[in-house]
C-alpha cells in the first residue's frame, strides 16, 4: 500500500482513499476514512467534524462493526414505517424489485457503481409477463427506474435518520442522477370521440369516465370520493386526500350535477362510485375501461388520459394555465406546462402587446 501523503493539515491519504484527522471535545486526535477518493469530500467531511466539536456535539464517525445493516432488514423496517402511507402498494412492490438486486448487501458497501449497474439493468429489462409463461412486455421506461432510485434515496434518508448508516453512505446513495424522462407527450380525446366512449362504457363505468372527463380528477381520487364531500346546493366537490397531499374544491358544471342528482345513494357504503357487481368501493377498472376503448375504436388510451382530455380542452378554450393547474391539483405550474401549447391564442396575443407598445411610442414620440 503506498504511503500516506499530507497535503492539508488534517487531511491525508493511504492509497487512493483520503482520510482526516481532528482533535475531539477532550483534546484526543481522532483518525477517520472517508472511504472516497475525492480530496473535496475528505475537506467537507472534516468541516463537519470541527463544526460538531465546537458546537458540543459527538461526532458520529464511521464503524463497519457498527453500521452492519443489510438492505434487506432495512427493507422491512422502512415497509413498516410506511404501511400506512397512500400508495404504500406500489411503494412495496419498488421495495421488493431493489431486494432482489441489494438482498443481502450491507447497506455501507453500496457503492455508486453498484447503484449505476442496477440502474443500467433496469433501464434495459422488460415487463414482466402476468401469467406464467407469457411473453415479456415492453421495456422499462426511465420515469419507472427513476421512482424505483427515488424510493432508494428515501429508504436512505430514513436509514441515516435511524442511525443505521453514516452521512457519508446517505451522499452516495443521493449522489446517483436520475435518468432524463420523456413525459411531454399528452394523448387526449376529441369531443366526438369522449361521447363515443362514454356511450360504449358498461354501467358504473360510465358514471366514472363522464366524471373524470369533467372534473380531470385522477382515478384513485375518484374512488375515494365519498357522498359527505359533494355539495349540490353550491355546486362543487371536495377532494380530501389527494397526491400531493392537499385538499381542492373542484366545480361541478350541469352536466355532472344531473349526474350526481341521478345516481342512487346506497345507505352501505359512504362512497359515491359503487361497484354494481360487489356493492363495494373500486379498485380497479382497466379490464372494463379496455373493453370500452376497443368497442369505440380508441387505441392506445388509458384512464389517466381522460385527466389529460379535461385538462386539454379547458386551454383549447381560453382557460388560463394557472386556473387549469388549481384545477388539477398541480403543486407547480411545471406540470401543467405540457398544455401550453394546445392554447391557440395567448401567444398571439402576447406579440401582439409589442405591436401595441410600439404604436403608443410612435405616437408619444
């Protein structure tokens, strides 16, 4: 092994890893790798490690004997921790696919080449079939294996909050970049087509779809919408527990309030979707909503696009993008950007401006 090298006083290097040095809060030297081969990383760490002295504070340096945490157990721990949170069944399933590749893996010897490997494998596997035996779907897309690293950053963050690894092992895991995602793309319906599939939609569905085309509300949020959050009288509906967890009053236009004053309030269940089949709430509906798209011609559609159809035709018809965001709930006017350019005049409008401003200064001039 080569020899240490000092080139700054506390930070040195043994072979290709640079370590620090610094005096605790009783005068003891204390030595400590940063298991990096980044002399920026070492200087940081040891900014930490003499802000903790001065401040009190016992550094928690880092122990293979005590950080000896597997992926696996910190897996469970976090699955119990969030067993409560909405989404908590696909958040399982994300969970599950990173065991088969970290399994057993300590959680300190995850490495950045480690995360690269499994992020280049995931980018290029397929789906995989439903039924045994069947053939491979489509392959992943980026937006999939980013949300799968999202949820391994998180895993992290709580990991390093419970003490079962060091700072420095959090870093590496939040330094892994995510892929570029190719989301712009919106697909949505003409008039004509929305009333073809709603004529082709069986009954209970097609409650759901007329009123996801006239709300833009999301499928889970429909599901959950219960009777105690609609009001007839001023014309809106609640939406209690959204994605990003906050609540919007959503208006309800004639059409849905005739719908909603139609349908039959069941005295066994609070919510407003029934499932006439098992008199309970919904879980699902992509087989039916299949068969609906098929018997109206309509290819490559999902029930999230009637989200998109609602949005679309609110800017095809003057609504400004930050009423279209409130409306869909959007945290940030980011997302609702995709529908910029469906709107067929406020660009012109916008040019137009300058038109005018020069005008008034040939004027004034």
């Amino acid at each position: 092994m080569a020899g240490s090298t000092r080139k700054t006083t506390g930070i040195y290097r043994r072979g290709e890893i640079w370590w620090i040095t610094w005096m605790d809060g009783n005068g003891i030297q204390q030595r400590e790798s940063t298991r990096s081969k980044i002399k920026a990383d070492a200087a940081y760490l040891l900014a930490c490690r003499k802000k903790d002295v001065a401040e009190g504070i016992v550094p928690v340096t880092f122990s293979r004997k005590k950080f000896a945490t597997t992926f696996s157990e910190l897996a469970e721990k976090y699955l119990t921790y969030c067993v409560a949170q909405k989404g908590y069944k696909t958040k399982s399933g994300r969970v599950t696919t990173l065991c088969r590749f970290f399994g057993d893996m300590k959680l300190t010897d995850i490495t950045v080449e480690l995360l690269e490997t499994y992020q280049a494998q995931r980018q290029s596997a397929r789906k995989q079939p439903k039924k045994e035996g069947g053939e491979p779907g489509k392959r992943l897309t980026p937006a999939t294996v980013n949300r799968e690293l999202a949820t391994m950053k998180n895993m992290f963050t709580k990991a390093e909050q419970w003490g079962l690894i060091p700072q420095s092992t959090l870093k590496v895991v939040r330094s892994i970049k995510l892929s570029k995602e190719k989301n712009n793309h919106v697909r949505f319906l003409s008039a004509e087509e929305s009333t073809q599939l709603v004529s082709s939609c069986s009954t209970g569905l097609k409650e759901l779809v007329i009123f996801a085309l006239n709300t833009g509300c999301r499928r889970g949020e429909i599901f959950d919408l219960k009777w105690e959050h609609v009001d007839l009288k001023h014309g809106f509906v609640r939406i209690a527990d959204s994605k990003n967890g906050e609540a919007r009053d959503i208006p309800i236009n004639g059409t849905l309030t005739a719908m909603l004053r139609g349908m039959i309030r069941r005295i066994d269940s609070p919510y407003v979707f029934v499932n006439p089949k098992t008199g309970t709430r919904y879980k699902d509906v992509k087989r039916s909503f299949a068969t609906a798209c098929r018997k109206a011609a309509i290819m490559d559609f999902r029930f999230h696009d009637l989200r998109h159809t609602f949005a679309s035709h609110l800017v095809m018809a003057g609504a400004d993008l930050t009423t279209v965001s409130r409306l869909l709930g959007h945290k940030s006017l980011t997302m609702t950007l995709r529908y910029s350019h469906l709107a067929p005049n406020h660009l012109k409008k916008a040019v137009e401006l300058l038109t005018w401003t020069a005008q008034t200064a040939t004027a004034t001039g």
